[in-house]
C-alpha cells in the first residue's frame, strides 16, 4: 500500500436506497458524522455520513499522510472520495443549484422517496467528489465518463512563484499560479505570509477560482477589455475582427458561430454543455490553464500578469484578483484556439511563456512596459504599455513579433525559437532600455541566439540585435543572467546558457553590445555536453572575483522523462570564475561533493555540503556532481555568499516520490562549493553525519510530492512552488527559515527582483 494511493467510491442507482443502519444495512453505525461540517445535518446514520466518515477517516493511520490534494478535494490523508450517478431519477433539490445550507438537507430517514437521491448528492458533496442526475444512455456514459476523467484528474503548476516584496513581512503576498488536467482549468491565488512569518499563509487573500460567481470582482468577465493583434492590426478581439471566421466551426454536433465562439473565448458560459441548448465545452469557470508561464508583480499599479492556455495574458489586480484587461497576441495558432470550445478538446500551449515590466523609475518616462513570450504557444515575443492597466486600449499593444512556423515560404526570423527562459528588461549604458530575450527551442538555424531590443522611450523598437553565440545547428540560448559592476544600475555584462552546455559572456559596457565570448562548456566526466536551461546569478567576492553560479539538466521533452531505455544523464551545479577567457575544462575547477545527509527538524530529508574550506587558488572556480536522475531546471538566486537554487527529481517509478516526482532547496557557497563559514545557510541548525559519522550542516532540504519551482528569497525565508498547485487549504509552497547575511560581506552584483527594495 503507497502512502499516495487515492481512494474513490462510485455509486449509481436507479431508485432509492432502502435499507437505513437501524434495519441492520450496515456495522458499525458512523452516526452523525458531518455535524459541523460544511454541508452537514443533524441527521445520523446517512448516506451522507457514511461518505464523510470515509473521507475525513485517515483509512492508514500507519502511513504518512502523501495523498495529492486537489482543488475539489484538499486532503493528505488516505480517504475515500464519493461519486454518485442517479440513473433517471432527480430527488427534491436541483444539483445544479446551489447546496442547502447546513442543517436544511431532507431527512433521508424519515423521507424514504425523493429525499434519498438528494443524500446520493448530499454524500458526493461530503465526499468531495461529484454527482449527476442521467435521464437517459447518453448522460448515464457521459457522466461516468465525467467521473473518471475527474478522478484522472490532478492540480499542478509548472511556474515559478512571485512575490509583491522581498521582505519576509505580513504585508508580502505570494502569487502562486496552477491548473487543473482533464479540465485544463487555471488558478492564481495570493496568499500572505502566515502569521508566525514562518512560511505561505493556507487562506489566501483571494483565489482567482473564487472570483467568477455571483457577486464575484470578476461575475463580469466576459465584458472586460480583450485586447489583440490577430491578423497583424492591434483592435478589440470581438467578432467584428476582420477573418473572425476562422473561430467558427460547422458540420459538427458543437457547431458554433464565429460571434459565439469569440464570446465563449472572452468567458462567456451561456452555451456551455448543461446549459439550454448548450454544446460547447463546460468550463466550471473562465480561466484558462496556468502551467508554466509565472507570475510577474509590478508595484506601480500593484498589479500581477500572467499567461494562460486560454490564449490570453491577463492583467490583474492584486487587491481582490479582479481582471482588469486580456491580451491575445497575433502569434498564436487561432485554428487550434478556435477549438478550446470544442468538447473533445485536446490540451494545446497557447500563452505559456514568461514576461517582465520594467518599473517606472528604470523606464525614465513614466512607464511600464511589458515584454512577454508564448513559450510552447508559439515563436517570438510582444510588448505592450501597462502603465495604466485598468484603462487599456488598441494604442496600449505597442508591437508584437510573435509568430507560428510557418509551413511553407519564407520563415521570419529562423533563429527565433520557442523561448522557454525569462524575458528581462533593464537599464543599459549609454541611454538604452534593452528588452533581452534568449532564442530558445527548435528555432530554424538550431542557433544559440541573444536578442536584444533597443527600447524607445515610448516602448517601440528603435533597434534588434541578434547576438548569435553559436550558429551550429540543435543548439538553443534558454537563459540568461545579468550583472552591474559598478553599482550604477545598468547592466555592463550578460550571460546566457544554452542547450550545448555553454556559458556565454556579452559586454554592454558600451553604447552597443559586443560580440560573445565562450566562458565555459560544461560537460561530464564522460565529456558529455550537459544542458543549460535554467538561469545564472553573478555574485564578487571580498577579492574582487566575479563568480557565475548556475545548474545543467533539462526538462522539456519526452526524451527527458527517466523510464525504462532512457539513461539519464550526470547533471551538475557549477560556480565558475570570469577571467573574460574561456575556461578549456572541467579539470580546471575544484570538484566538490554532497558527503552529509539526515533529516530537518520536521522530518523532511536533508544533505550538507562539504565543510568550508577555501578554493584553491590554482582552480577557476568548482562543480558538484548530482545523484542521477536529479537536475537543474531554474535559475539560482545569490544573497550574501549564499546561492540558492531548487534541484528537481522526475518521476523515476511506481513509490509515492516518483508518482510526482521530488527534489531539494540548496544553498551553497557561492565562491567556495561548500556549506559557509561558519553555520549554516538554513536556520535549521539540526546537524547531520557522513559516512563516517563526521558532523556536517544542512545545505539542502528535500521537498516531496512535487518538483520544486525557482527559489523565492525573501529576507528571511526561501520560498518555492511545491509543483502541486495552489488548493482551497494550500498554498502549493514550501518554505524553509534562512539566514540573513549580516556585516560586510561578498556581494550579489546581479538581479532578479520582482519590486524595487
């Protein structure tokens, strides 16, 4: 028996139940067991009961509790879930209103008729599952069809959290963005830090998920601004667009108009499947799934955008979650976004890429621009000026360069890609505002490219330069890392990471950038290439030396997924010293090992580095090898002599940690590849041993049930997205207490800060 396994009761009918506990139908009696509960009674020995008692019942207390929540069902425990289907007969209340209120349920004892379907939908209420009257065959296989693919079903996110400050304070929100499979429905929750500051409130301040009803900031949704740029022209995305038919749909039992589809895509459900004369795909509420696009806060406006496979980046306030505009960018496949209304619906990318806005004050005119990228939705990236959100307007999309691949003809621009890594916007030398973007994935020219747009004060284009690292074929640049040298706040040097292993180094001390020099090639001890595709930080140490901190690994396609055939490959983490010369081989840097390992005072697995010890000064910086399967897919933060970054662990088998997969939360020395000096990085001072029983410090703290996101530093916590999703009693994160680095110390001299500090 897993620890994870899930646990599911299907029941269906076609007439009432007919033997209560008191006639002898069932031993022992669970009594009244929903009293208090949210949909409870004050009736005992129910349907209903049996249904909570099972699903609030931990059914293994032996085991830990590593059950998978979703966003219908939060608990950890091992417990059933309740589905019911009534075939042909609906009892006195309608399940497609709302519930009675606690205490107002039939007495299903006392009414032995209709009252006993209605404690059939009262026991898939108590038993987080779901329930549906089937009047005839069609809606029997639909709704168990319905029911498995829920139980099929699982919350996840894929994207990086993002935070409103980089104080640990009760005032900083967490914005954590999920989805739904099956349904493929989205969800963004912001959530406070709890009251002890000891890691991610479980009640959030709002949930986007919860916003959409009734009474709800966003109950009129549909009717919000829908900005695009579909067929090349930036306008209103109504079906007054010129080829809007593209979104229409013939011939077929979901036949849809080109008006009612483009209505259905900006949110309106009237002919959803369950309404009158509806045939389109029913949606329990109009966000689009959220996978691996990640959250981006702009102070200025307190507002926090975000991308979504419903084909729209989202504009949002950050108060009360109210959507304040949409944007559709001319990119996209629209044949393929003319289809999410489609009930056979297959999951499509759409808007699954990253973005940043600039603040007003780096912008230097009163502005924020916005820069984003599709990801897996298409090719290129758009900008468009959210200076004030809640008024936005066609003059708002300033450009938009995204594309699909074309399947004939000339391509336009064949060493564009997919671009997975994170799109920056800074402040450079000479006057210029540059918008960098890495090339990504399966461009054309398989290049390894980064561009750099020149940005007007106004937003527009006044120049693109295409800096290509390395013009050879299957390669792709996926991140990039920044630093100021002098501390005036403009960018002197960028570097970028590619698919081939290596580090790239561009100078923008100029009025233009220089061409790119090779830093390092990291490969293994085989001499294997190994992937970058998370970001890098730049730290300096107290001499002056300028170290580059960065992980290798991917996790994009199938070929990456460890399974039987499939070797993976030795994945490390590296600190590298920039001389402005290339570093010719590993033998080069001081290899360093993971010798500790234990548990963290709340059980969690834990492992130290080797103890502190200084680089040798014959070496050009340092690497550890990971165990196999572990990697790095996201970019490492510094603080101090601190580098944090998250390591994931795919899903490798059949136990509980490979069902989902798993990973660590590391901190290291940056200029060293050991645990620090003195203490520990962690405030958990619980000690750990090696082999020999030699005492060591925690540097990593493992995270179970998910792959870790990108760690969030704030001043007192390291913070990630568990890889679960956010739910109604979790916030999807994880945070572990973190020591401040206090006096003079060594410096981080790159950024990635979400606000102003």
């Amino acid at each position: 028996m897993l620890s994870c396994r899930q646990n599911y009761a299907l029941l269906t009918t076609d007439g009432y139940w007919n033997q209560a506990d008191s006639a002898g139908g069932y031993s022992p009696a669970v009594g009244n067991s929903d009293l208090g509960s949210k949909h409870g009674d004050a009736v005992a020995d129910t349907l209903a009961d049996v249904a909570y008692e099972f699903w609030k019942k931990d059914l293994r207390a032996d085991l830990g509790d590593n059950v998978r929540p979703t966003g219908a069902d939060p608990a950890t425990w091992q417990h059933m879930v309740t589905f019911g289907i009534s075939i042909g007969l609906q009892g006195t209340l309608d399940p497609n209103q709302e519930p009675p209120a606690a205490g107002r349920w039939p007495n299903p004892i006392t009414n032995s008729g209709a009252a006993r379907i209605d404690d059939l939908w009262h026991a898939s209420l108590n038993g987080h599952g779901s329930f549906v009257v089937a009047t005839d065959t069609d809606k029997f296989a639909a709704a168990l069809t319905a029911a498995l693919s829920a139980i099929d079903s699982r919350s996840a996110s894929g994207s990086n959290i993002a935070s409103s400050s980089t104080k640990t304070e009760s005032s900083t929100l967490t914005f954590v963005a999920g989805f739904t499979s099956v349904s493929w429905i989205g969800d963004l929750i912001a959530s406070p830090f709890n009251a002890a500051l000891t890691g991610v409130s479980d009640t959030p301040l709002w949930a986007l998920s919860k916003t959409f009803g009734a009474g709800g900031v966003n109950s009129g949704f549909a009717d919000r601004t829908v900005l695009t740029s579909f067929g090349g022209t930036a306008q209103q995305f109504t079906s007054s667009m010129p080829s809007a038919g593209v979104f229409a749909r013939s011939g077929t039992a979901d036949a849809v108009s080109a008006a009612d589809n483009i209505d259905y895509l900006r949110g309106d459900q009237s002919r959803e499947e369950g309404r009158v004369g509806g045939v389109l795909r029913k949606r329990a509420y109009p966000l689009g799934d959220i996978v691996d696009s990640s959250p981006s806060y702009v102070e200025d406006t307190n507002t926090v955008y975000v991308g979504a496979n419903d084909g729209m980046l989202h504009g949002i306030r950050a108060t009360d979650g109210k959507v304040l505009f949409s944007y559709v960018p001319k990119g996209l496949d629209f044949e393929a976004m003319a289809g999410l209304s489609a009930p056979s619906y297959e999951h499509r990318y759409f808007v699954d890429g990253q973005m940043d806005v600039i603040s007003r004050v780096n912008q230097g005119s009163g502005r924020n621009i916005l820069v984003g990228a599709l990801g897996r939705g298409g090719r290129g990236v758009f900008a468009l000026n959210v200076t004030n959100p809640a008024s936005m307007g066609a003059s708002n999309v300033l450009w938009d360069d995204t594309f699909q691949t074309p399947a004939s003809g000339a391509d336009p621009d064949r060493d564009m890609g997919y671009v997975f890594g994170a799109v920056r916007i800074r402040k450079g030398n000479g006057g210029k505002t540059y918008a960098l973007v890495p090339n990504g994935i399966d461009s054309p020219n398989g290049s390894a490219t980064l561009y750099a747009y020149e940005l007007a004060a106004n937003g527009a284009v006044t120049r693109k330069h295409t800096l290509i690292a390395d013009a050879g074929t299957g390669n792709g640049l996926m991140s990039t890392g920044m630093a100021d040298f002098n501390g005036d706040g403009l960018i002197d040097v960028v570097y970028g990471g590619d698919l081939k292993g290596n580090v790239w180094r561009w100078d923008f001390e100029g009025t233009n950038p220089g061409a790119a020099v090779k830093l390092f090639q990291a490969k293994d001890a085989g001499g294997n290439p190994q992937p970058i595709t998370g970001g890098l930080a730049v730290g300096r140490d107290t001499s002056g030396q300028v170290f580059v901190g960065f992980g290798t690994g991917k996790f994009i396609s199938n070929g990456d997924v460890p399974a039987p055939g499939i070797t993976s490959q030795t994945q490390s983490i590296y600190g590298i010293i920039d001389t402005g010369a290339t570093i010719a081989a590993r033998s080069q840097l001081e290899a360093r090992t993971i010798p500790f390992s234990g548990k963290t005072a709340k059980g969690e697995d834990a492992r130290g580095f080797e103890n502190y010890s200084v680089l040798p000064s014959s070496k050009q910086g340092w690497y550890i090898d990971l165990p196999v399967p572990e990697r790095v897919t996201s970019a490492p933060t510094v603080y101090g002599s601190a580098m944090y970054l998250a390591s994931v662990i795919p899903a490798t088998g059949a136990d509980c940690s490979g069902a989902a997969g798993s990973g660590f939360v590391n901190a290291l020395n940056l200029f060293t590849g050991t645990s620090p000096k003195s203490g520990g990085y962690f405030t958990d001072q619980t000690g750990l041993k090696d082999k020999d029983g030699n005492p060591g410090v925690i540097g990593s703290v493992g995270i179970s049930g998910g792959m870790p996101t990108e760690v969030n530093v704030t001043s007192s916590l390291a913070t990630v997205g568990t890889g679960q999703g956010p739910s109604d009693l979790s916030s999807g994160t994880s945070s572990s207490g973190i020591n401040p680095p206090t006096g003079g110390r060594p410096s981080r001299i790159s950024w990635r800060e979400i606000v102003a500090q």
